[in-house]
C-alpha cells in the first residue's frame, strides 16, 4: 500500500526515505529502531556520525570543493511522531508501521497519525544529506529525540554538539511560510485523591461515550474552536446527574492520551437505577444535538453514545464525584489572549489533555503555552487553583522557553530572497504558537545561533486525519536545497 502510494512522486528519494521510515515504529521515547536506521544509511553514504547521551544524532557532511569557508549550517528535525488513532483501529506503535495511502493530493494514514510531523522533514534530510549534486558549505544534520512529548532531545544537547551559526528547523507545516519564532510551554498535571463505595441495588452499568471529534495539535489548531471530548464528556455527565434528576454514580472517566492533543474521544462508566435507563439515554440524546448544533462548522460528527456496560467496581462517593466533575467543568481550554503585536496570532492558551481513573484517584493532564513567559505563568496558576480547589496535588514541570522572534535575521533576509527567486512572490513571514526546538538549541548551545523553520503543508497534525499535501513536498524541498546552497 505505502509503495504504491507514493508511485510517480517527486522528489523520490523524499518519498522512498519516508517510506522507509514510515515502516519503523518510532513514537515518542521509542525512536531507537529509527536512530539505527539514520546511522546505518548515513554510515553507507559516507559521512560522520555522532550521537550523544540522551540519544540525539549529528550527521556531518563536509562541503563541497570550494565552499569549505562557509558558515557550518545545521538542518535539524526530530525523529519521533505522535501516536493517535481511532478506538475501532488495531494497530500497535510500539511493533506496527505506519500504513498510508494517497487521497487527491495528499497522502494520509489508515486511522492513524500519518507521522509527517516530522517524518517528511526526516525524510528529506536524509535526501539532501545523499545528494552528490548539491553545492553547499559544511552541514550538520541533527536528529533530536522525543520532541513531542518534552522536548527531551533538544533539552539534553550539550554545547560543542553542534557547531553551526545558522539553523534550519524542517518541522514546521505550512509551505510557503517562514517561521521566526514559536510559543513557550509547560504542562500542569493535577491528581485528584477519591473515595469509593460500594454499588448496591438494582442498577444498571452504563458506558457512556464521546465520538466523532476532530481534535487536532494543541497548539496549531487550538484557535479553530473545536470541541475538546473532556469537556463535552462533563457536559453531558453533569446533565445526565442534574436535567434527569436520578442518582447517578461514576465508576470512572477517561478521555485524551496526549498532552499536545486535542481530545478527541473520551469515556466515562456510570451506574443509575434500572428504572432510570431510558432517562440517561434521553440526556445522552439530548447533549448530542446540542453538541451538533454548538461545534456544527467544527465538530459536525460529534456522537454521544450510551451502551450497556459490565459489572461495576465501587463508585465515586458523592463528594468525589462532585469534587472531579467540578473540576473538570471548571478547568480553561483554549485560547486565552491573542496576541497584541502579531496579528492572527494566539498568545496565551491552555489545552485540557488527558483525564485518567486510577487507584491513586482521577488525573488530569493540561498543557499550557505562550510567547510571553509571564502570561504562560500566570494560566499554568489559574489551572493549578482549580485543581487545589478540588483538592488536587499539582506536578507543573519544567517547562521550555519561547523562541524570540528576529525580524532583522540575516538567515531570514536570505531565506525571503530565495523564496521569491523561485516562485515569484513573498513569503510569509509568522511566529508559531506551537512548540519548535530552536528557542532550546539556540539557549543550549550558547546562543548566537540564527534561526529559520519551514516545512511543507501537513494539516490536521497530532491526529488520525492528519495529511500531507503532496504538491507542497516537493515545493519545500526545492526551497530547503536552494537555500542551503544559496548560504553556501
């Protein structure tokens, strides 16, 4: 299926290297296989290898005759890719490659993320790094680890593992755009304790169910308004509890399974009185039409489903259940302020991500970002008091600085002049409110390092409808291999 996908594709070896790698499962904090994969062909085109403690790659390639003065250029990517997929799909990430096929213009996955981001900045990397043609000044490719799940790779470069002046950044996702800048994030994590008693009577057990949702990348799609399954999923728990006026007991929720992802599913299990069935299906009915009317332009498929469920473990007590329904209902999502200098820009966001039943109680995962350090502050505070509210013990971590944007950046000026050579207009020119690495590398290594980041197109990141638009491949590969050699 991958092979006759990417048929006729130019530029080939783009599309035979991320066939190749398409094939290794390579999810956050699993890019092993896929770091041996690099190294092994790499080893075979000649060049230098070297990789640090934490696991982060440099391929060096030295420059062409002639160009060996030029300022050392670093092209960077990151190896790993989330992992979501549909419920109703069997695939595993830790054993199964990624299967895809081609609809129109893009190529995308069979129910689950396609790995473009950063698969295809991967894949042309090593296209370039292969290419013999190329004029060019020395090169230093590196591949950083787990990017999508902490940024641990960029985080643990050490100074002297790169040398470079100049950075490229392949993981942006809008061709035709120039990046100089991205949000800062960190994640706020709340667990809340719970008490349980035991379910008596004749009852009935119910799974209830948000479906349908398009989710989307926490912090490119987070303007869209699309409807976060956690969220709908209090609604309609918070209905089926108050609109029925039955005694309803939660056994458990669970919802989201990434930080940097808008939920898209989630689940919770009741139980209510046998008599009471037919009044939980009505409000389950009922929120799915107000849900479809709410997110129509957004989230038209959304489902709220109720089936029968098996037999219960002990419940929330009804003070759990409020202090965790509460919470829930109470935490922000979304944007939070746009920005005041840059147009059409989000500032300050904060992303509802995961909720999880255990022993130790329900956790919830939030992810907060910002271009102003203070303001990502400031929403990580307000998420961390609703959580104390319900009486939640909070783990912030560490979080990751910004990336300042330089409008006077010698690499962008090049980078700008490049673009309208070879297609006759301006590029854009934007910060992002997602998280790129170049902020931490460029804080890692010292400082002074100037910075672009571009990609091809690749909508709906993070989740099962992500594709890449197969025109805008080959576009910013053109684009990569005429800068590199225009620096040179």
């Amino acid at each position: 299926m991958n092979e006759d996908a990417i048929q006729g594709l130019r530029p080939e070896r783009v599309w035979h290297y991320f066939k190749e790698i398409s094939a290794i499962p390579r999810g956050s904090k699993n890019e092993k296989a896929v770091l041996e994969y690099i190294k092994k062909t790499a080893a075979a085109m000649g060049l230098k290898v070297k990789q640090d403690k934490v696991g982060n790659v440099v391929v060096s390639k030295p420059a062409s005759p002639g160009k060996e003065n030029s300022t050392t250029v670093v092209l960077q990517v990151h190896t790993d890719m989330v992992c979501e997929k549909n419920r109703d799909v069997q695939h595993d990430f830790l054993k199964d490659g990624i299967k895809f096929h081609r609809e129109g213009n893009y190529i995308k996955a069979e129910g689950t993320t396609l790995g473009s981001d950063d698969g295809i900045g991967v894949a042309s990397l090593l296209s370039l790094l292969e290419d013999k043609s190329l004029v060019h000044g020395p090169i230093e490719g590196l591949f950083t680890i787990d990017e999508e799940t902490g940024l641990t790779g960029a985080n643990h470069i050490e100074p002297g593992f790169i040398t470079g002046k100049i950075m490229m950044n392949l993981d942006s996702e809008e061709e035709g755009v120039l990046y100089i800048g991205c949000a800062g994030g960190l994640d706020t994590t709340i667990t809340i304790p719970v008490k349980r008693k035991a379910v008596t009577g004749k009852n009935s057990v119910l799974n209830v169910m948000i479906r349908g949702l398009k989710g989307g990348h926490s912090g490119v799609d987070i303007h869209l308004g699309r409807a976060n399954a956690i969220k709908l999923m209090t609604r309609t728990l918070l209905a089926i509890d108050a609109k029925t006026k039955i005694k309803m007991r939660l056994v458990s929720i669970e919802g989201g399974s990434k930080h940097n992802a808008i939920p898209r599913e989630a689940e919770a299990v009741i139980v209510v009185p046998v008599a009471d069935e037919a009044k939980v299906q009505n409000a389950a009915a009922e929120c799915e039409q107000m849900f479809r009317n709410a997110f129509a332009s957004t989230d038209p498929d959304v489902k709220v489903l109720v089936e029968k469920g098996k037999k219960a473990k002990p419940a929330f007590d009804d003070k759990s259940k409020a202090a965790v329904l509460d919470a829930l209902n109470a935490f922000p999502h979304g944007v939070i302020r746009m920005s005041s200098d840059i147009p059409d820009l989000v500032e300050t966001s904060t992303n509802l991500a995961v909720v999880k039943t255990s022993a130790a109680g329900v956790t919830v995962v939030t992810s907060q970002r910002s271009s102003i350090e203070s303001e990502k502050e400031m929403i990580a505070a307000h998420v961390a008091s609703v959580g104390k509210l319900a009486g939640g013990k909070i783990k912030p971590s560490d979080g990751y600085p910004g990336w300042q944007p330089n409008v006077n950046s010698a690499v962008l000026g090049k980078g700008k002049e490049v673009y309208r050579n070879l297609y006759g207009k301006e590029p854009e020119v934007k910060a992002i409110h997602a998280g790129l690495e170049c902020g931490i590398i460029n804080d890692r290594v010292g400082g002074g390092v100037d910075t672009i980041s571009f990609g091809p197109t690749i909508i709906g990141p993070h989740s099962p409808d992500e594709r890449v638009a197969v025109d805008s491949v080959e576009k910013f590969y053109k684009y990569l291999t005429e800068i590199v050699k225009s620096v040179a």
